[in-house]
C-alpha cells in the first residue's frame, strides 16, 4: 500500500497493481538502459494496417550535463531506445514534435541532431518516422513572410536530408507577422510546393500553444477551418494528411468529411481519440497523438485490433476506452503542460532512470496531479515492472516530504 496526496492534499492509501497488463510486455519492453528496469527487446509487432499511427515522442534530459535545465542537454541513447520502444509496438514515431519540448526548452540546432539520429535509427530498424518542421531558429520577429518561408524551408531541408517525412508545424513566427488569411497562403503555398513529397500539415491549437490563438487568418474556427481547408484544397497532392489538434472531436468529424480525396485525417485530439479512430461510416481518423507516448503498448493491440474488421472493433474499444481518463488528466488546463506527465509515467515505467526534463518543465506540475497520473496508469496496468513504479513513486513523495 502507497499514501497518495489527492486534490486536496489529504493523503489517501492506494493498492498498486501486482502485474502490467499483458499488452505491455506482449512486445518486449525495450526503454531499459545502462542498468535500468527493461530488459531484453522482445518480439517485434506488426503495424496497424487498418489505420496510420504515430506517436509523437518525448526526449530524455540528461541532468548531469553542464547547463542541464537548458536547451541541449539530451541523453541521446535513452531517448533512442525510447523510440525503439515506440516501433517495437508497431508504432510509428512522429520526431521533434511539441511532446518533445519544441519551443519549451528544445532548441533548433538540438531538434535537428533529434532529428537526424532518429532518421538513421529508423532506417537501421525498419521503423516509421516523420519529423517535425517549423520556423522556431528564428530568434526575433519575422520581418516579412519571405522570413518565414526561408525558415520553414530551413528545417524542411534538414528533415528531407535525414530521409524523413515532414510535418509541416503551426508557426508561432507567422501567428505574429501575418494579418490575415492570404499571408497564411501565400507562405503554405510555397513551402507546400517546394517539398519533396506530401507533407503532414499540423493545426496546433491555443490550449496547446497560446501564441498560435488565431491561426489561419481567425480566432472564429468556422473561418480558420475555412482557410485551412483552401490549403489544402489548392495544393492536394502536395498533403498526405493533416494533423488536427484543437480537441473538439465534432469539428474534426466535419473538417474530415471534407478533406480531398487521398488526403488523411491523423486526430491529434487526447480526449476523444477512441472514438475518432473507430470511426464511423463516412470514414474516421488515422493517429499523431502525444498520449500515444505512455500508452504505446496497450494503444498499438488495440488499434491492431481493428486489422480485423467489425469483429475487432469491440476489443478495439474494450482496450482503448479506458485509457482516456488518464489521457484528460494528463491533458487537464495549462495543456501545455501535458509533457510533464508523460515523462514521470517514462519514467516510472522504466525507460529512463530519471524523473528531469530540459528547461526544469517537470516542476510544471503539481504533486497531486503527478500521484493521480501514477494511480490511473497502474490502474491500466501500464508498468512492465509495478514494483519499480512503486518504489519511484515512493521516492518522489519522499523528495516533496510525503511519507508514503
């Protein structure tokens, strides 16, 4: 028995789970590194045939390095043998995304050596990746929108040098500069055509990012959708799918039911995402989701299961459905925040031996929030080893002055 501080502070016993959940180990749990809980990779999964998933994947600091609470201080080899974890399961792995601190303590010139390596270790095991591309090397604001294409065009070609997919990121530079939704085509327009192949757009909502409030021309989604859809409407072939993240699972089924044919939908949504990959019978969402990081194993058999048809559909939900309170919580206002309990759960669960993030951002939470985020994931049976979980909780606790 753990004492776990609720919402009140009150501390409350709580039973942890003696055993993961089978989905967790069916795969091998690979995030172990020098001497850390893990052990052997096992068998590598398959990947979902019937939808597209990615995950998007957080990075590990390395707090022993000079400078640790800013940007640069990666530990490289575990937050690579976390993505071998992600493709192990049959996920892909979407790179330098905001699950890995892209504007929040991951600087340029880090995100592209991610980038890179991530590439190479993706070819070197068969995984699939795409990376994010954005314009946040820009130190200033943007003077002029050709600023802001050159730097997309920057980090495009870094991400089509590694060998990689782009996805084309919401840019804060452009939120500044643009005054209204022709700036938003004429930059889309170019950095669209000058790509080597169709890109993933990303729509990043402001729960997400305050300063993209406004994107695409308009606080008024209807008109902002509007614009983004003409996009992609004059570039189609140049679009292999958009990642739509503004947590509104009504407006994503509408913006998907008009998407050009060809063109996917990956939900970005954390709250309603069961249901918007089973889909209904005009279509449904393919995948690019943070939450997808912690949930990797039990996330990868259920969406497998939809491989089946109709028949998988209720095992599909039976393993999914559940996931989504700790996917609120984790997600709960400043979303922003949401990193911070995807990296303890990493943590806990073994795939890295420390509970620190670049910029300090594991602080961004509070203890009771971080105990909740703990009992929900065991109570999935998320922990390959709960014992482990249990003593770093435990640890944690004791760090704050809790005596569990």
């Amino acid at each position: 028995m753990i004492r776990l501080p609720g919402p009140d502070g009150a501390l409350r016993p709580y039973t942890p789970r003696a055993t993961p959940a089978p989905s967790v180990t069916a795969g091998g749990h690979t995030g172990g590194q020098r001497g850390d809980a893990g052990g052997a990779p096992g068998r590598r999964r398959d990947r979902p045939s019937a939808r597209a998933v990615f995950a998007a994947a957080h990075v590990v600091a390395d707090p022993l390095a000079a400078g640790a609470g800013a940007p640069g201080a990666v530990d490289w080899e575990a937050t690579l043998a976390f993505r071998r974890h992600l493709w192990s399961h049959g996920l892909g792995v979407a790179e330098a995304m905001d699950t890995a601190q892209r504007g929040m303590g991951l600087g340029w010139p880090e995100a592209a050596a991610l980038i890179r390596r991530s590439a190479a270790e993706a070819r070197a095991v068969g995984g699939v990746i795409a990376c994010g591309v954005g314009t946040d090397h820009l130190t200033a604001p943007a003077r002029s929108l050709d600023e802001v294409v050159a730097a997309y065009e920057e980090q495009l070609a870094v991400v089509e040098a590694a060998g990689s997919r782009a996805i084309v990121m919401a840019s804060r530079a452009l939120a500044g500069l643009a005054r209204g939704a022709d700036d938003y085509l004429r930059v889309y327009a170019r950095v669209l055509t000058q790509a080597a192949e169709p890109v993933i757009l990303h729509w990043l909502g402001p729960m997400f990012d305050p300063a993209l409030d406004g994107y695409w021309g308009s606080a008024d989604l209807d008109r902002a959708s509007e614009m983004f859809l003409g996009v992609i409407a004059a570039h189609p072939d140049r679009v292999d799918g958009v990642k739509v993240s503004l947590l509104d699972a009504a407006r994503e089924v509408a913006l998907r039911r008009r998407l050009p044919a060809g063109v996917r939908c990956y939900t970005g949504d954390d709250f309603h995402y069961p249901e918007l990959i089973a889909g209904d019978a005009n279509g449904h969402s393919d995948a690019l989701l943070g939450v997808f990081d912690p949930l990797a194993p039990l996330a990868a058999d259920a969406v497998r299961a939809l491989d089946a048809g109709p028949t998988g559909r209720k095992r599909f939900h039976d393993l999914l459905d559940p996931t989504v309170d700790l996917a609120r919580h984790l997600f709960q206002p400043p979303t922003r925040h949401y990193k911070t309990g995807v990296v303890l759960l990493a943590w806990l669960a073994g795939h890295q031996r420390h509970f620190a993030m670049l910029g300090g951002h594991q602080s961004a939470r509070s203890l009771p929030h971080l105990a909740r985020a703990y009992q929900l994931a065991d109570h999935l049976g998320l922990f390959p080893d709960p014992p482990l979980a249990e003593a770093r909780m435990r640890h944690l606790l004791a760090v704050y002055g809790v005596d569990s």
